[in-house]
C-alpha cells in the first residue's frame, strides 16, 4: 500500500488499517474536529481552599451577560475519614455532608461565590444526608437543577448508593423548591443502575428533555459493568422519566459531559471504562462511535454549551468550562493508600466548536510534553516501597 492514503479503500487491508477508513474520520488528528488539547487556567474565588472543598461543577449558562455554575460544596471541621467512622458531623467521602452552592462570572475567570442554593433537607427527611453533583436545565423561562440525593448515613453496605432529585426556581438566583421525592429512580434488581443513579445531566433534544446519567450495579465483581451511562427522557422537566430498552447507551466514562453536535449529541469520556478518553458521537443521541481520543481530558468536566437547551438540531459545541481537581499524597501510616484534599475548580479550554478548527488546541505533539517528570512521579504512579522490595527478590 502507498504512503499516501487511497480515497477508495483499498482490498487485503490489516485490521488497523480498516479501522482507520471504518472507524476513524481522520487519519491527522489535525483534521478531526472531534480532536483537541485541554489547557487549564486557576480561577477566582473557586479555587484550592483548605477549609472548603467544590466539585462537580454544573454546566455554565449566561444570563443578561453574566455566567452562573452550580457545583458541590462541602465545608466540614474534618475531611473525609470513610464509611466506617462516618457520623452525622464527620463525612465519609469528599462529597458527603455537602449542599449545592452557585457562583457568577462576568468573563469566565474571575467568579464569585454567591452562596447556598440547595442544601441537604433536614434530618429524617428525604436527602437529609447530601445534596451533590447538580446540573442545570433552562426550560419555558424557568430553572431547573438536577442533582444526587443522599438519604441516611453512608456505610460500606450502602457505600454512595442514592438517586436524582430536582429544585426550580423563576431566576437563577432562586429561591429553590425543592423535591420532595426522587425523579429517576434505581434501576431494578441486577440492573446496571440499582446501585446508583449519579451525574444527571439534561439537554433538550427532539422535543423532549433527555436527562444522561451515570448508573452503577448493586453487585461489584469482575463480571459487572465499572461504569457505563444511559438517559432517562420526559416531556417535562418534572417527569415522569422513563429509561429506554436500550440503556447503557455508553460503556464508560466516571462523569457525564455531553452536548448537542450538529444533528446529534457529542460525550466526553473519561477515568473509567475500556473505551475511556475517547470523545463520541451518536447522531441519534443513542448510538455513540468513538471519534478520538484525547489525553487529561477535563475531570467532572461542567462546560458552558449555549444551545444546551434550543434543540435547534445543529449543536455548535464547546470550547470552555469549569471542572474539579485535587490534590494527592500518600498516606504516611499507609502508602498502599493515597489520601486526597480538598477539591477545587479550575478552568479548561478546547475547541470542540464546529467549524472552528483552532491550530492552538489541534497540536497532537503538545500531549508529549504532559509526560514529563512531574506527571510519572506524581504521588498516585510512584512504585511504593514494599512493591519495590517484592520486585527485587
């Protein structure tokens, strides 16, 4: 075979190389507009606090020139000390014991915290344990925020078992009403989201809101999906919501990040999962093919996606958000174990915009750099000590 490409797929092709005329639309990164970089910036107001921890953020809306987030907040006198000496003061994990807070920005850099929108209910109530992980839906002028619903202690039995509430409110500065009730429930028995429902994620597309989420099976063996996504979808944003027959629609991704794209809708993937660090498309909004693949893509990823909600059927993407990161160290008493700190926001950038095709975030050579010194000895990929001895023998 010739160096250059045929336009006609040639006959007696290896399988790589029917994959790249099958699978991928592009042999150059450079020319795949599923492709970017992601470059990171530090953010007012949101970022590294050792007395408060923020993460998950929302999707970024503007309203009358301002942009809001909503994200989890957890400001308690310890941090997480796990689910065996958990109590009703001490968490068990970073997003326990936290409430739902919102900021506002006039550029996208400097945000303001603004405060509390939903906070966990009252104790013995409905998610009386944590409010976490929220989303936004702007639907006939009035606001909607998604979220997970902790209810009762978390314990290694239960482990973050919870489902999806909802609050609305007239402005996005509220006040909220909040549900009483869930809106997506657990999946059944042995389904691959009885265990949790988490990470809802609304968009408005062909005349219905589809509402994304990240399910997780009750049982956790070898045989069981890690981590897999799937939609619920109503003709209201109070529901009801039915999940269709054909959930999962993805088999990976630790986070939901998806937007409208052209006819269909785009997923970012990330952490979890074989098909992990991938960015998909399915031009139905069920069926997703792998359209690149992408190094550190943003965490918890929340972007500012203007037609979100128009169901205008030519998404236009992304290009910025907000996501959550922390810092790692190893235990001391332990280093089989990595303790982490409080999580903060930070910023991406990218250009997953169509038509737009920016050179700065197109540059497959500038993932090399990323694997430099700091990146192989950061604390989570040092070879531990007691690893090395039982190497050596």
């Amino acid at each position: 075979m010739l160096a250059k490409l045929s336009k006609e797929k040639p006959q007696g092709l290896s399988h790589a190389m029917q994959r790249l005329y099958d699978v991928w639309p592009n042999p150059d990164d450079r020319d795949n507009e599923f492709f970017t970089n992601f470059k990171y910036s530090r953010i007012t107001d949101l970022g590294k606090d050792e007395r408060v921890s923020r993460r998950d953020p929302s999707k970024i809306i503007s309203v009358e020139g301002v942009y809001y987030v909503w994200y989890t907040r957890r400001a308690t006198h310890s941090g997480p000390v796990g689910m065996d000496n958990c109590s009703d003061n001490l968490p068990a994990v970073d997003w326990d014991l936290a409430d739902i807070w919102y900021a506002t920005s006039e550029d996208g850099f400097d945000w303001q915290e603004q405060g509390v929108a939903v906070a966990r209910a009252p104790l013995g109530q409905y998610g009386d344990r944590s409010a976490t992980t929220p989303d936004i839906l702007v639907f006939e002028n009035k606001y909607y925020l998604y979220f997970q619903s902790f209810t009762g202690i978390f314990s290694n039995d239960k482990g973050d078992h919870c489902d999806v509430s909802m609050a609305w409110a007239d402005t996005p500065k509220g006040p909220w009403t909040r549900s009483k009730q869930t809106i997506v429930e657990l999946g059944a028995k042995d389904q691959w989201d009885s265990g949790a429902v988490h990470d809802p994620y609304p968009l408005v597309y062909q005349g219905k809101i589809w509402l994304f989420y990240k399910g997780q099976p009750m049982s956790k063996n070898k045989d069981c999906l890690v981590r897999a996504q799937g939609v619920a979808i109503a003709e209201m944003p109070q529901g009801p919501y039915v999940k269709p027959a054909i959930n999962p629609l993805l088999n990976s991704g630790h986070e939901t990040f998806l937007f409208p794209y052209k006819q269909g809708i785009a997923a970012l993937l990330c952490v979890d999962g074989p098909e992990k660090n991938t960015i998909q498309y399915a031009q139905d909004g069920v069926n997703f093919n792998i359209m690149a693949s992408v190094t550190c893509p943003p965490v918890a990823g929340g972007p500012f996606c203007p037609d979100a909600f128009s169901d205008s059927g030519n998404g236009q993407g992304v290009s910025w958000g907000l996501s959550h990161i922390s810092e790692s160290t190893l235990n001391p008493n332990d280093v089989r174990r990595v303790v982490e700190s409080n999580s903060f926001l930070i910023r991406f950038d990218c250009d997953l915009t169509q038509g737009k095709n920016n050179p700065y975030f197109r540059n497959p050579r500038d993932q090399v750099g990323r694997y430099d010194e700091a990146t192989f000895f950061q604390a989570t990929m040092v070879l531990e000590a007691h690893m090395k001895d039982k190497l050596k023998r």
